[in-house]
C-alpha cells in the first residue's frame, strides 16, 4: 500500500468541511506572502499577480 492510499484510509476527511474563518485566513496569509515576495522582488511580478488573482477568485467562491 502506498503512503497516499494509507493516509487517505486513516483520514477520511471528504465529508467534513472546512470553516469559512479557515479559508479567509489562509487567502489572508498566502495572499500577504505572495505581496511581500513580489515587493522584494523574489517572485516575478507576473506570475505574483497570476497567484493574486486565483486568490482573490477562490475567496469569491468560497467565501460569497
């Protein structure tokens, strides 16, 4: 058995859902993250908008 397939058996987690607090947070912090790489310029400043869109996409669909 591979560790993928014995983690999914252990923790089946499919059913339950994830908190709405949970995933602004986790938009909040990535999103602040992705931010302050683009202003150091550790991350490109096209691919950084790239990921700051597809942020603010899934907080209009998880969090409307």
């Amino acid at each position: 058995m591979n560790k993928t397939q014995k983690a999914y058996e252990n923790f089946q987690l499919s059913s339950r859902k994830v908190h709405p607090s949970l995933i602004r947070a986790i938009i909040t912090v990535k999103s602040a993250a992705i931010q302050t790489m683009k202003d150091l310029e550790l991350i490109d400043s096209t691919k950084a908008d790239g990921y700051l869109d597809m942020l603010d996409r899934l907080a209009k669909i998880y969090l409307s």
